[in-house]
C-alpha cells in the first residue's frame, strides 16, 4: 500500500484531520474509537488492516493531543 503524506499548516489542523478519520471508523464500526482501542488492545478484536490503522490514528491522535495540551499547559 502506498502511503501518501500530508502537511498541515498547524498541529491543530493535523489534529483536527485525524479526529476526522477517526470518526469515519467510529461511525463505520458504530463504536468510539476509545473502546475500539480498549477491545483491540486487550485481543478481543481481529487484526485486520482497518483495524491495525484505526489503532494506529488513535495512538497517533493521542500522542499528538497530549502535545498540544502539553505545550498549552506550560506557556499559560
């Protein structure tokens, strides 16, 4: 599979991009991507190639939310 990168002109709207693609799974697989993760993590879902990359959105969507939040935290 070939992957295509994307620049985005802030980490907002990187994170904002990501929560959209979280939300097409969401609504894909009528679940939150929350319990997704808590289900896949603990073996309880396939490893399927959409659920491998919703897994790794989310990952990639909370690390770069506890950035933001860390950066906004320190320069208050």
């Amino acid at each position: 599979m070939k992957r295509k990168t994307t620049e985005y002109s802030s980490e907002v709207d990187a994170l904002v991009a990501l929560a959209k693609r979280l939300a097409v799974f969401e609504i894909k697989e009528r679940m939150e991507s929350e319990d997704f993760f808590n289900q896949y993590r603990n073996g309880q879902l396939e490893d399927s190639e959409a659920f491998v990359e919703w897994a790794n959105t989310y990952q990639h969507y909370l690390a770069m939310r506890g950035e933001i939040e860390d950066r906004l935290e320190h320069a208050a």
